[in-house]
C-alpha cells in the first residue's frame, strides 16, 4: 500500500503558491505600469484629445483587446459622443453619439456599472448595432463608467475580435484606468470652468469700463457684441432695438461680417422669438432656427449657417426697448452659466443706451436753453418794432398778435423737444400755428376753410423758427385783410420742394389787394416782419399776387 510523500505534497503547494504569488505580482507590476503609462498621459492634461488618444491605446496594450473607444457626456448630459477610438475607429471620432440608456454603453451610463460579454456580445438584449464598426466581427465587450467627482462623465469599452474571457484582474484594471482619466476628465471641465469664468469676468469688466468712457454709445454696442461672440464663440451677435411707433425691431450693431444680415429687413415685433423675447421681457431660446416654426427667416438662416439662438431683452426701468440676439453655427445647449452672463452684458448694453440718451437729453436741454433765449430776444425785437411803427386799433389787438406769435415760436420748440433737436416738419408745425389762429382769430360766425396742402418738409431747427413767424404773420393778414368784411371762404397753405429752393404759399379767395398794390409801398406791421425774416433769416424772396387767390409766396434756398 503506497502513501503521499508529504514533503513532496509541501514542496507542491508551495510551487502552486509561489505561481500565484508571482502571477499576482505580474498582474500588480502589469497594472502599475499601465497605471503608470495613464498618468502619463494624464501629463498633457490640457490637450484632452491627445490625453484621451495615448489613454486608449495604453488600455488595448495592457487588456491584450483588439478595440477601445471613450465616449463622453455632453453639455446637456443626454448624450454620449465617441471623442477617442483606437485602430479603424479613430475616424469615426466626434460622429458617433449613444443616448443615455441605448445600447451597451448606454446601459452602462444609465446604471453606472460595468458589462461583460465573452463572447457573441450582439447577441446580448441591450446591444445596439453601430454600422461604422461592423459590431457583429467583434466577439467580447468589456464596458465601464467613468467617473468623476461623483458624476458620470462618460464611458470606456473595449472589444475583441475573437471570444475572451476577461480576467478580474483586467476588469479590475479598466475600472482603475476609468478612475484616473474620469478624475482627470472633471479636472479638465473644471478648468475649464474657470478659464471660462476668467474670461467672461475680463469681459465684462472691459465692458464696465467702456460704459464709463467717452465711447459713443455706437462703439460700446459694438464692442459689446464682438466680446460677446468671442466669449461665447458665437457665430453673430446682434443688438436689436424696438422702434415702438412702428413696433419693429432694428439691428443697431452686430459683430457679423454677412452683408446680408446686416441689411435684413426689420422684423415686427410679434413675429418673431426675440420680439417674444421683448415682448415678455424673458430669455427666450430656440434649439435650431432652422426647424423651428416660430422663427420668421428659417430659409436665412440655412443659407448663413445660425442655428442656436437665444434672446436676451434690453431692460430700463424693467421696460424692454430691445434684445440682445446670440446665434451658434452648430447645435448648443446655453447653460446656466451662459444664460447668466448674457444677462448680465445685456443690462449693460441696456445701461450703455439709457445712460447715451441722458447724454443727448443734457445736450437737448442745453441747446433748447440757447434757442428759447435766442427766441424771446426774437419776441422782444417785435415788441420794439411795433411799439416804433404799429398802428393798431386796441389793446386786444395787440396782445392777441403777441400770443399768436409766441403760440407760433412755441410750435417749434414743442416738436425740437423730442429726441431729434435739428428736424421740424413743417406740416406738423404748420397744425399747430392754424389751430391757435383759428381759435383767437376766427369769429363764430366766420366760416373760412383753412387747409394745408403740398409737400411734407423737413426744416432744420435754425430755419424752423422764421417760417413759423412767417406763416403766423401770413395768415393773420389773410384773416385781417382778405376776409374783413366777408364771412365764408377759404385760405389755403401750399408747400414744395424744388432742386434747390423751398417754396411756401398761403393764398385765400377773399378780397383782393388794391389795385397798383406795391410791396414796399404799403407794408404793414405784419409784412414789414416778413419780409426782415425772409431776407434776413432764410436769404429769400417774398412776392404777393392777385387773382381769383390772394398769394404770399415765400421762395429761400434748401
């Protein structure tokens, strides 16, 4: 009966013990050095590609596998985008995404847990075919989270062409690899969070300083959108402002080199996301103006490549007077971050404006004071001048042609009291001088037709105030003169604008000026003023005619 040597049975054990010391201590040594090669490339952390590309082809190394693809999140988290690909896959990098719970991988992103397959992986219930890969020549999957800081980042599978049985040792060390690049992966995000928030902080602090500057306000709004779009890197970058009397908004600047979008036509404000933008006073985003049915120009926008759009209102005293209009030439999801920041630049586009219209409203007050000053010294010379030669029948008479000319400088001042101190239209201070006529100088039982016709004319502020007293002094000799005794009839105001001369008359069918009637031989208080305005302020000629209409033609150079 033979018995087991038992020094034999030790000397075997201790054999197997020492090959699975040794095996344990390859598989250590295996694993530090892939962990090594990783931190490696963890080197050039701040060129994620080539981080990301050396990370794959360390890991087919060490795993003995045939393929290795990184998929990771994107900005909105829903998705997962190859970003590297060992062998034939590295062309396929960038064009390839998985949502979240589709496929493999996508399983592993949804459930944060790593999948094996050894073999037939297609034939598993949450694979999903990926045409560029032939996936069927592939036998084995090995899939693990990444993780970073707590959170998912992305994901990392490698595959063989033949069956293989991972090894816990070769899972064990994906799952080391995948905490090493996620850590370094939220690192990198990180960074560039702050790199980001560095600029956005330059950005608006440039933008502050320009505010408080001697900038016009039209190279503030310019910098404004061209530091937005390159922040951002945004494909245009416009302020729009609403033009409330025609409710329209209009481009005041942009950054954008495309003739075509900055001579397109204004869009109303109810036919678009940012005049919903403006209308509602809240960001309003839209995800592709390409498909979107609510934006107006989606033929545009194919043809000069926006897609992403988000609408910022211009807020003043929580009124919206416009938007501040960010397009992205891909698709883009606005985080929070950017969503704030655009705020922020559009309060200070919004700050910009109001604080450029204080501006002109210090200059309006100031040059109306010079004007009004220069207009009662204007009253005063007419007081003296009909104090020396008036000959006037009562007091009453005199006061109501004081008023009436002061009613008619008061006309200009009213309409040069808006935002635009150099414009008049002449019809709209022509309405205003027959109104207060009609009512101190038309009795009830007269019934005279006054009515204005011809051409609307724009008068600079200089000229505006002389024909003003001009057509108060016509139109009050019509009244005095051609309808004296006759009750009904009409008088009628004409303007026209030549090549080089404006022309304007008043005319009226009642009585006619005497026969042999001579200008300079028998002017009144009344065309004596005329006439001084009309040579000395405007450089014309004054003509009066008699025929079926009594006409005062007044012709001075544009």
């Amino acid at each position: 009966m033979s018995s087991k040597d038992p020094r034999k049975d030790a000397e075997s054990e201790l054999t197997a013990r020492i090959n699975e010391l040794e095996a344990r201590l390859r598989d250590k040594e295996l694993e530090a050095d892939a962990l090594r090669q990783v931190g490696q490339a963890m080197g050039i952390l701040f060129d994620i590609k080539e981080m990301l590309k050396r990370v794959c082809h360390v890991i087919v190394q060490v795993t003995g596998t045939d393929l290795c693809m990184i998929y990771l999140l994107n900005k909105a988290r829903s998705e997962l985008v190859l970003r590297a690909a060992s062998g034939p896959a590295s062309g396929a990098i960038g064009k390839i995404s998985v949502k979240v719970g589709e496929g493999v991988t996508g399983w592993v992103a949804k459930e944060r847990k790593p999948v094996v397959l050894d073999r037939e992986a297609w034939r598993d219930a949450r694979f999903k075919p990926i045409p560029e890969f032939q996936p069927d020549s592939y036998q084995s999957m090995l899939s693990v989270p990444l993780m970073g800081a707590g959170n998912l980042v992305g994901v990392i599978t490698v595959s063989t062409d033949p069956p293989h049985e991972y090894t816990p040792t070769q899972i064990g060390l994906l799952m080391s690899i995948a905490d090493q690049v996620g850590g370094a992966i939220e690192n990198f995000s990180q960074y560039q969070k702050m790199k980001r928030r560095a600029s956005h902080l330059t950005t608006l602090s440039e933008i502050s300083r320009s505010i408080t500057s001697d900038m016009y306000l039209e190279e503030v709004l310019h910098l404004i959108v061209a530091m937005t779009a390159e922040a951002l890197n945004l494909k245009i970058c416009s302020v729009v402002l609403l033009d409330e009397e025609r409710q329209e908004l209009v481009i005041k600047a942009t950054q954008a080199s495309s003739r075509a979008y900055r001579t397109r036509a204004n869009v109303k404000l109810g036919e678009s996301p940012t005049g919903e933008a403006v209308a509602e006073g809240r960001p309003v985003i839209i995800s592709d103006v390409r498909k979107d049915k609510t934006y107006p120009q989606r033929e545009f926008a194919e043809k000069e490549g926006l897609c992403s759009l988000i609408a910022i209102p211009l807020k003043v005293k929580g009124k919206a007077i416009g938007a501040l209009n960010c397009y992205t030439a891909k698709p883009h999801v606005f985080t929070d971050e950017e969503i704030t920041l655009l705020t922020a630049l559009a309060s200070h586009a919004a700050m910009a404006i109001q604080n450029s219209k204080l501006m002109v409203r210090s200059a309006i007050i100031q040059e109306m004071h010079h004007r009004v000053k220069n207009s009662l010294q204007t009253i005063a010379s007419l007081l003296r001048l009909q104090l020396r030669y008036g000959n006037f029948e009562s007091v009453e008479q005199v006061l109501k042609e004081i008023i009436n000319r002061i009613l008619a400088i008061a006309s200009v001042h009213e309409l040069l009291s808006g935002d635009n101190l150099d414009n008049v239209s002449i019809r709209r201070m022509a309405e205003a001088i027959l109104s207060a006529a009609a009512t101190s100088m038309l009795t009830p039982d007269r019934k005279i037709d006054i009515r204005i016709e011809g051409e609307d004319i724009t008068l600079s502020a200089k000229k505006a105030t002389p024909v003003a007293l001009i057509l108060n002094e016509l139109l009050q000799n019509a009244i005095d003169h051609g309808f004296k005794d006759n009750k009904v009839g009409k008088i009628i105001l004409n303007t026209a604008v030549g090549e080089f001369d404006i022309k304007i008359s008043v005319k009226n069918d009642g009585e006619p000026l005497p026969e042999g009637f001579d200008l300079r031989a028998n002017q009144g208080m009344g065309l004596q003023i005329v006439e001084t305005l009309v040579h000395n302020d405007l450089a014309g000629k004054l003509k009066l005619t008699s025929g079926e209409f009594t006409e005062a033609l007044v012709t001075f150079p544009k």
